[in-house]
C-alpha cells in the first residue's frame, strides 16, 4: 500500500516538473516542495529523538538513582570537615601506602611468571597448549572467595600441604602458616592476574612479524641486541598495558584480602569495609572510597593513552608464522619447567577445592584427636541441616537458592535496562555518543565503594533483601550492554531486505534474520549477568541481610569460623559455587563461537 | 665468488629444494625464477643463513658459511614486504644496520644521508615509515639493505607488492644502482619481466632442481624443457608422437619439426611453436583450422584457431574464417627430466 500510494505521488511531482510553467511559479513550487521535506525530516528526526529517549530512560533513571546519587552523596560525605580529622587521614595514608605496596609486588611477580608463559604461548606449538591457555584463564573468571578458598585449601592451616606435613612429621600444629600473610594475598593476585599477560603480551608478540627480527639479523644484529633493538620495541606498549591492567585490579582487590589476608593487612577496599560496617564511621569511608575513584580514574587515563600507542605500532601478522616446536636443548628445557610451573600453579588451587570437600582429613568433632581419614559426603549433607548453634538460623542450602533467586532477578532486571540502550547504540547518534561513556562508569567504581553509596544513600532501606540484586544489576549492567549491543548492531539490514524482496513478509523476515542474534547475545548477556551475581561479593558483603546470605558470603563465614565441619562445608560450598561459574562460563564460550549451534 | 652446492631442504616432510647448485661472479646479478612455492625465496634465506640447509655448502670466496649466524654473513636481504621497523623512522630504519658495526655516529649520518639519496628519499629522514605509501617504503628498504655496504645483495620479490608503473620505474632505477655499486646479487621473483630486465643470468627453479641456466636470451631463445617454454609463456607448447616418416603428430595435426635428434618412431615429443613465426598461406609446416577469437594488442592481433593454438597476425581475420597457416620455424624441445 504505502509503495503505491508514494509512486503516484512521485508521478505527480514528476508530471508537474514537466508541464512548462513560468518561472516564479516553478521557484514557488520548488520552496513548498523543499519545506514540505524539511518539515517531514524534522518530524521524522523529532520522532526518533523522543523515540531514543524513551528508549534511554529506563537505565537511565536506574543509573540516577542508585549510582550518580549514591556518589554524589559518597563526594558530599568525604569532602565534609568531618571526614578531614588528623585519625581518619592517618589511616587513610597508612592504607593507601600497603594499597600501592602489595599491588605494586603483585604486578611485579605476575609479570615475572606471565612474561616467560606468554613467550612460551607465542613462539612455541605444544601438545595440550590450548588446554594450558585455557586453565591460566580459568582463575581470572572465577569468583574472588572461590580462588581465596582454593588457596585456603591447598596452603591454608587445613590445607591438604599442611595436613600432608603433619602427618608426615607427626606434628601437633600446622608447620607453614603462610594464610594471613602477604605472601598469600601475593600468590592469590599472580593466579588471578597472569592471565591478562598472557593474553597482551602473548598476542603482541604472536602477531609480530616474524622478518622484523630476521632483517635486522641479516643488517648484522647479534640475538641479543635483535632482541633489545627489535623485539622488546615492539613489545613494550603491550606490556605497559598488561601491568597496568594487573596493576588496577589488584589495586581494588576486596576478597583476596579479606579472605587470605587477616586482620592486618587492609587495602582501600577492605578499610572501606570495615570502616562502614563495623566501625560506624561513614565520613572515613567515604572518604577513602574518594581516594579509590581518584587513582582508578588516573590509572584509567595513563591506561587508555598507552593502548594507543600500543595500536599505532602493530603491523600484524597471521600468528601461525612465529609458531614452531622447541627444538633446541635450551628451549626444551624452558617449555617443559614452564609448562611444569604454570599446570602446578595453576591446577592445584582449583582441585584442592572439590576434593578437600569430600575428604575428612582430620579428627571429627566429637573424636578429638583420633584422625579419621577418607572420601565422605558428610559435608554435603550438612549443608541441608540447620543446627542448633550453627552460624546460620537456617540450612546452608538456601544461601545457593538465595543465590539463585538473587541472580535470576539479576538477569531479569539487567536485560530489561540493557536492551533499550542496545537499541538506541544501533545506529548512535550525538545522544548515544554523549550518554555512552555514562553507561560504563560504574565498571570504574569497585564494588565496595557501590555498596557504601547504597548504605550512605539508602541507610534505612536496606532491610530489604531486594537491595543485592540492584546491586548486583548495577555491576552487571555494563557487561550486558556490551554484549548486546554488538550482536544487534551487526545485524545487517540488507539481509532483512533480502528476506522481504525473496517474499518474507516482516514478521518471517525478522524471524529469519534478527532472531537467531538475538536470542543468542541475549541468551549470552542473561549468562554473564548470572555469573557476575553468582560471584559477586564486595558489593553484597556491604547491602545483603544477614538473614539472606548468598554463596560467597556463606564460603566467607564458614571459612571464618573454626573447626573442621565448618571448614569442610565452605569447601562444599566453594565446590558448588566454582562449578556454577564454570558452567556458566562455557556456556557463554559456546555462545560466542560462530558456527556453532542453530544460527 | 659465492658458490653453492648441492643444497637440500624439505617443507613439512616433502622435499623443497633437491641439489641446488650454482655460482656468483663479482658484480654478476642473477635471477632465480621460478612459480611460487618453488622454494626459490626457502633458497634465499639459507643464503643470508636465516635457515639451515639440510645438505650441502654455501661457501664465499671458498670459506664455508653453513653455520656462521646471519648477523655474522654480511649478506644484505631486502624482504618480500619490506619488514621495516614500524618503531622507527626512515633515517633511524637505515640506520640500523651501520649501527650494528659499531659505527660512529657522525660517519652513520653521513651515510645514511648518502643512502636515502641514492634512493631519491632525503626529503622523507624524519618520517614515520607507518606513514609511508607502498613504494616509500620500497625505497626505505632498500636504501636500508644498501646502507651497511653488504658483500652480496639479496632480494626477496621486491616489487611484488606494487603497481605496474611504479613498479617499471623502480625496476629501471634499481637496474642502475646494482649496475653501479658493482656487488653480486641474487634477485629472487616469479616475474620474467623483471627477470629479463634486471638479470645477468637467469636460473630457472622447478621441482626443487635448477632446469635451466643461462643469459635472458639464451634462456628464451633455447628452452631446456617443455615446464620452460609453458613458465617464460614462449609459445604453443604441444604434444605428439613421432610417425613412422618422422613428422609429429599432434593434436593440432602433423608437424615438422627441425631437429637433429633422430627421434624413433613411436616416441612422445613437445614441440613449440612460437606465435609470431606464424604466417597466412601455405609453407612446410602447415595447419588447416578456423579463427576462434581475435584479440586486438597494439602491434598486433593475437588469433586463436579452434584447435587451440594461438598466434600473432598483421592483419585482422574474421571469427569464423577458415584459415591455412604455416610456420617459419617449430622447435622440438628437449624432454622434461
């Protein structure tokens, strides 16, 4: 209908063009005619821009209302007088001092174990290599109370190294006691971090071009001085990133700290904590979580310029060029200790988890001092018990089905937010360009800091249990929006045309070709928001009711309380909560692969 | 000067190159030719010593270089696509191999100064070689492979990657600075156009062996084999048998080739037939075919008859017509080894 209906007026514009008429008269039907287009441009602009904003203003409000308030309270409360006390800076100076120290070592040894892994990725081809790349990525999805309980497993006071030692010296007490000091805190940031060295600079040196290095060996550089001259050159940006990258995260690292940490070691983000929870004393807080936002918005900035430069030099190069076997004794010798170190390192956290939660290993509680040893499944089902005297009032279970409910509620509300912005970014216009950069704002802010804008703002709504999935909705928000909004951007329109002009009418057409995106970046986003929730906790530690414990707060009390059953039971729950998350995780790996499922 | 001598190296298991042996005179400039993946540019690099030979010897002036490492050769390779540092700029690109000699820095300047000028690119020493145009960067390289004064120069496809013009300007340029600086070099391509241009001597490469040796015009004028005459595209390349009279027959029909390789009745031979010895009208070999297509080329016409051969005419003939030709010559090539 409408394509008729605009031919015949067509026509008549083009019939009356063609009639002879004087000149006036044509210059008069020209202006009407240019006014008539501009008014229908302009209303067609004017509908779409109401049709953006509408579009924009469910996440819009949300964002208003629980982060930009919630930090503009956070900047009134620390920028007061109160807060300015000669204690509160002294503790903030004191804080932010070890924040730079450990985060400083962390990046030091992560790059000290992830430079030689990512050379050892990009320039030799292995048996099992992608299987190793894999297991060094593993960690850095993992939630932060799963690899602290790991390393609590393996190297912790019940740990399966000191437990191996006891018994095999017949001592009383455990020999190492290396939970609680910053070594631990170190190894936990290494395990977690070394994966991004391994993703920039292994890919930066995959995709250098291999003649780069062989010109220069034939203008007469040495190895050594092909290396300094050449190869470190070019892959200097990408390393500065790495470390910067590691540097950031181990900067706002909550869990880690609290968990392997103790009492004495506080960083920013566990000093926020404490300060807000236990001690009361909100301006210190506040004040501390300024100082947090300042140095990730600078390592942000010094972040971005050296990305930069990192792409300005690439002339890259297919990654199969640089592969090749380890043929020499040296490098043999290097990829095997290499391989060696990282599948340790890297493997016995992770498994010290499930099997430390089927083995009792050490006396029961009524037993004292008789060890019984074996595989049991009692600590499974003593999360189905409610105990008298037991840190909870009700079965352990329902912390996993509060974590269910509050990541479900999480999906639900990110998606509903989400997919109207993902609409709007299809075809950005100066409102998208303007707006964006707000949408990703609260990835720079930690999660602790989130969590005290939400007791500062919301203070007395926090009794309702519905305060963590809007948290954990806030966390999540970005991600969703960044994985929805590509794959609706990529749908091309010319395929829907296709579809239409080859006899598809509207609804099949979008079926055929907008629908099979769709319900997979949505599938996709609806995943990530789950695991983000499943995992999240410096944000819950600081909004969720006790009453209403989610799975990485259960892990955190039980590891915090002594006795084995209660140790026994984190790792069941950490068991649970790490299979979860890997689930999820490879679930959202298939989704990304083209090619394979129904498309 | 150089030498090399039975030269051995597989790819992933099959064999690449099979006994590659040839030598270089002073200030000699030869060509390897040969199609891709003939493992002419596998050659070059065990040259410059970026690969191991799996057997023989590339020896310079009698000394033996199989393991002296390439930064020790002294060999100057111009890459494919150029390879040049992308963290530097030109002056520093050129730079970089006087640097390696420990140089001094004044004398450095000088000669990189003299380097970008033999190439025409004094004005570009500051520049970023990311921000330069294809056939820049072309001139970057060399100048950079110039620079250090290397004992042999090698070339890997320099101008593979550039448009035709530009490439015919670079081509005549790089003819006179290898002509003036008098060093041997090895020009690797699977262009004969280039070959024919720039080469002393032209190697052809094919099926890991050299098949041929010889000047430009040796190499057109006697092709060794039939892949010879097909690869330098020479002319009608057919297959007969040879009859009881000595004629060939071919599937284009009876020929007569001129050879004195008394040749049994019954064997299979090639013959060429080069376009232009083709003439209208009746002579000693003749053929009897109709016009297929007739394709105009500036100083001539190309006509392919319908029993698939293609020649050079004067004049136009019609699609269609039923023509006599014969031919001034037909060579009866060598068998294929």
């Amino acid at each position: 209908m409408t394509i008729r209906f605009r031919k015949t007026k067509n026509q008549r514009v083009s019939e009356s063009a063609n009639q002879r008429i004087s000149e006036p008269q044509s210059r008069q039907i020209a202006e009407s005619l240019h006014r008539r287009i501009a008014e229908s441009l302009n209303r067609r602009i004017a509908d779409s821009l109401n049709r953006r904003i509408f579009l924009w203003l469910p996440a819009s409000l949300f964002l208003g209302f629980l982060f930009f308030y919630p930090l503009a309270r956070i900047l009134g409360l620390s920028l007061n007088v109160e807060s300015f006390t000669e204690g509160n800076i002294r503790i903030a100076f004191s804080t932010l001092r070890f924040t730079f120290y450990q985060a400083f070592l962390s990046t030091l040894l992560t790059l000290l174990l992830g430079l030689p892994a990512a050379y050892l990725f990009a320039r030799f081809e292995f048996r099992g290599k992608s299987l190793l790349r894999t297991l060094t990525a593993i960690p850095f999805m993992l939630p932060t109370v799963v690899v602290a309980a790991g390393f609590n497993a393996l190297l912790g006071p019940r740990g399966w190294l000191n437990l191996a030692l006891m018994r095999w010296f017949r001592l009383e007490d455990p020999p190492l006691l290396l939970v609680g000091t910053l070594g631990a805190i170190l190894m936990a940031h290494v395990f977690y971090n070394t994966t991004i060295v391994i993703r920039l600079v292994g890919n930066a040196q995959t995709h250098l071009d291999p003649r780069l290095e062989q010109a220069a060996r034939c203008l007469g550089a040495s190895p050594r001085r092909v290396f300094w001259n050449v190869t470190l050159p070019l892959v200097r940006p990408s390393i500065l990133a790495a470390a910067l990258l590691v540097f950031l995260f181990d900067f706002t690292s909550f869990g880690v700290i609290l968990l392997l940490g103790g009492s004495q070691f506080t960083t920013l983000e566990v000093e926020i904590y404490i300060q807000a929870l236990h001690l009361l004393n909100l301006p210190l807080a506040a004040l501390l979580s300024l100082i947090q936002l300042l140095c990730t918005l600078a390592f942000s900035i010094i972040y971005s310029r050296v990305v930069v430069r990192n792409v300005v030099s690439a002339a890259p190069r297919p990654a199969q060029v640089n592969l090749r076997r380890a043929k020499k004794f040296p490098e043999r010798i290097f990829k095997a200790g290499m391989t060696v170190l990282l599948v340790t390192f890297f493997v016995f956290p992770l498994i010290a988890i499930p099997m430390r939660s089927v083995s009792r290993l050490e006396a029961a509680r009524a037993e004292r001092g008789e060890v019984q040893s074996g595989l049991t499944a009692a600590y499974y089902q003593e999360l189905f018990i409610n105990r008298q005297g037991s840190i909870f009032y009700i079965p352990p279970i329902r912390a996993v089905v509060n974590s269910l409910a509050y990541a479900g509620l999480t999906v639900v509300l990110s998606l509903a937010l989400a997919f109207p912005v993902a609409m709007a970014l299809k075809r950005p216009g100066s409102l998208e360009r303007f707006l964006d950069p707000f949408l990703m704002l609260p990835l720079g802010a930690s999660a602790v800091t989130l969590g005290l804008g939400f007791i500062i703002s919301f203070g007395r709504m926090l009794t309702s249990p519905l305060m963590v999935p809007l948290a954990h909705t806030l966390i999540a928000l970005p991600f969703v929006i960044r994985t929805l909004q590509p794959a609706l951007a990529s749908i091309p329109d010319r395929l829907r045309q296709a579809a239409t002009v080859l006899g598809a009418s509207p609804l099949r057409a979008w079926f055929a070709v907008d629908w099979p995106i769709v319900a997979r970046a949505t599938l996709s986003g609806a995943v990530f928001a789950f695991t983000v929730s499943l995992g999240e906790f410096g944000a819950t530690m600081l909004v969720s009711r006790p009453e209403f414990p989610t799975i990485p707060m259960a892990i955190y009390r039980f590891l915090s309380q002594p006795g084995g059953l209660n140790y026994g039971q984190a790792m069941a729950m950490a068991t649970i909560l790490m299979f979860l998350t890997i689930l999820s995780i490879l679930l959202i790996e298939r989704l990304r692969l083209p090619g394979t499922g129904e498309f | 000067m150089l030498e090399v001598e039975n030269i051995h190296k597989s790819y992933e298991g099959a064999p690449l190159l099979q006994g590659i042996s040839f030598t270089i005179h002073p200030g000699e400039t030869i060509c390897l030719l040969g199609a891709s993946g003939s493992g002419k540019s596998t050659l070059l690099r065990i040259i410059a010593g970026l690969e191991e030979p799996e057997m023989g010897e590339i020896r310079w002036k009698g000394e033996n270089l199989v393991g002296t490492p390439a930064h020790q050769r002294n060999f100057g390779l111009m890459f494919q696509d150029y390879a040049l540092f992308p963290h530097l700029s030109v002056a520093a690109n050129v730079a970089f191999g006087l640097k390696m000699q420990s140089i001094p820095g004044s004398e450095i300047r000088h000669r990189v100064a003299e380097s970008l000028d033999q190439v025409n690119l004094s004005s570009l020493s500051g520049r970023r070689v990311t921000d330069l145009s294809g056939g820049e960067q072309q001139r970057v390289a060399l100048a950079r492979t110039l620079a250090p004064r290397p004992r042999l120069l090698m070339f890997d496809e320099p101008l593979g990657a550039l448009d035709r013009t530009l490439r015919e300007q670079l081509m005549a340029e790089l003819r006179l600075i290898l002509h003036d600086s008098g060093v041997p070099a090895i020009y690797v391509t699977h262009d004969q156009e280039e070959a024919f241009a720039l080469a002393d001597k032209i190697l052809l490469i094919h099926d890991g062996k050299i098949t041929q040796q010889g000047t430009p015009a040796e190499v057109t004028g006697h092709p060794a084999s039939a892949w010879a005459a097909r690869f330098l595209g020479l002319g009608n390349v057919l297959d007969g048998i040879v009859r009881p009279d000595g004629r060939v027959e071919t599937a284009a029909g009876v020929l007569d080739p001129a050879c004195g390789h008394g040749h049994a009745a019954g064997q299979s031979v090639s013959l060429l037939i080069r376009p232009g010895s083709a003439r209208l009208g009746e002579g000693q070999d003749c053929l009897v075919s109709r016009v297929k297509d007739v394709v105009f080329q500036k100083e001539y016409y190309r006509v392919t008859l319908e029993n698939g051969v293609y020649i050079h005419l004067p004049m136009e003939v019609t699609v269609g017509q039923d023509v006599r030709v014969s031919f001034a010559e037909v060579e009866c090539l060598p068998e294929d080894k």
